[in-house]
C-alpha cells in the first residue's frame, strides 16, 4: 500500500482508497481529462488566493498611509508609529506576494 496525493486537494491518501477522506472525490471515475479539469480549476484558486492577498497587503499600506496624512496624527505618537508600522508591512508584504504571484504565472 502506498501513500499518494489526491488529484484534488493534495493531501496525503492510500492508493488502494476508493473516495477521498478529506474532499470526497470519487477516485475511481477519475481519468486524465478529469485530472487535468482538477488542476487547472486548483492553479486557477491558488492564482485567486494570491491576487486576494496582494488586495488586502495594498489595503494594509493605503490606510496606515491616509491615517497618517489625513488625520494630521503628530510625529512621536503611538497613532504615528501605527500608521507608519502599517504603511510599511503592506508594502513589504504586498512586494513579496507580487514576486509570488509573478513566479506563479510564469510555472506552467
């Protein structure tokens, strides 16, 4: 008996298995076109995932951004610490996920 991944959520299964335990595919009626079908629709998610995350990273860094400017918050405070401390995680954080997202579309 050996252990294989399943076609659609990657988890670890027993290949003698008749249906998934994690997502309930049928492995049974599953042939390469259906396989195919599986991992385009994954790639198609994790794209998804990434584009979501770089949104929320741009969130992050535009609105420490503006707390800072538009409430005239006063150099030294803890509000001016925040908002610098979130402009800049969002950017860092939105440049490494547009590298991922940059890798992920030039793999095939």
């Amino acid at each position: 008996m050996a252990v294989i991944n399943c076609p659609s959520c990657r988890k670890k299964i027993s290949d003698k298995a008749k249906l998934c335990g994690f997502c309930s595919v049928d492995l049974t009626e599953l042939d390469s076109e259906k396989v195919a079908s599986i991992e385009r629709i994954n790639r198609i998610n994790k794209g998804q995932r990434l584009m979501n995350y770089s949104f929320v990273a741009m969130l992050l860094f535009c609105g420490g951004f503006l707390f800072m400017y538009w409430d005239n918050v006063e150099p030294g405070s803890w509000q001016h610490t925040l908002a610098m401390l979130s402009s800049a995680m969002g950017f860092i954080i939105y440049i490494i996920i547009r590298v991922k997202l940059l890798f992920f579309k030039r793999e095939k």
